[in-house]
C-alpha cells in the first residue's frame, strides 16, 4: 500500500512540474512575440529641423 500511495504522490508531483514548465514556455513565447512585434507606442517624428541638417542637392 505505501508503494502506491508514494506512486499517487510522485505523480503528482510530475503533473505540477509538467505545468510549470508548459507556464515557463508559454511566457517566454509571450514574450518573444510581443518583442517581435513592431513598435506602435504612439511615438511621433518629429521634422523640425530637417531641413537644416542637410544640404542642398546640386
């Protein structure tokens, strides 16, 4: 009998272990992805100044 329930505990123990991981790589896929996204943060470019930086073409 305490060979099953020890059995019913490892068990357990390697479902729990089985889900973190599968969490882990969730969230490093997550992450992957919304770095590979491009960025849309709402910045603006700004064009003051443009112009005075360069020189004109011939």
């Amino acid at each position: 009998m305490f060979e099953y329930e020890l059995h019913k505990v490892m068990h357990a123990e390697l479902i729990r272990r089985a889900g973190l991981q599968r969490l882990a790589r969730e969230a490093y896929r997550a992450r992957r992805a919304r770095r590979n996204l491009p960025e849309e943060s709402g910045r603006t470019v700004s064009t003051s100044g443009v112009r005075d930086r360069f020189t004109p073409a011939a």
